[in-house]
C-alpha cells in the first residue's frame, strides 16, 4: 500500500467516526467530561479539553499495548 491510498484511508476513517461521533451517543463518554475546562471571558470563548485528551492518550495506550 502507497503512503498516499494510507493518507486517504486515514482521512476517510476520521470522517467516518466524526459522523458516528455526531449522530450516535456511543461516544457519550466526551460529553460534558468534568475535566473539560470552558472559560467565557467577554466575547471570547475558550475550551480547553483536558478530559477527552486524557482518555483518548489512556485508550490509544491500551490499544498499542496489546497489538
């Protein structure tokens, strides 16, 4: 397989669980998480994602380890 075929692969896969992530409440879990950081200062809105980042680095891990 040529890196350019793997790139579109890739890219179709996050298309795909973006629509899932959208439209499903499978991936409930990222939702509203406790350790996602919102501050509204004025205007400006900022959205730090603590939370999902740490359970996505815990779940990537997991997955790595045992393939």
């Amino acid at each position: 397989m040529t890196f350019g075929k793997l790139i579109i692969i890739l890219g179709a896969v996050i298309v795909l669980v973006g629509i899932i992530y959208e439209f499903t409440s499978f991936f409930s879990i990222f939702k509203n998480n406790p350790l996602d950081f919102k501050f509204n200062i004025g205007n400006t809105k900022v959205f730090l994602p603590l939370g999902t980042c740490l359970i996505i680095s815990i779940f990537l891990t997991i997955l790595i380890k045992l393939f």
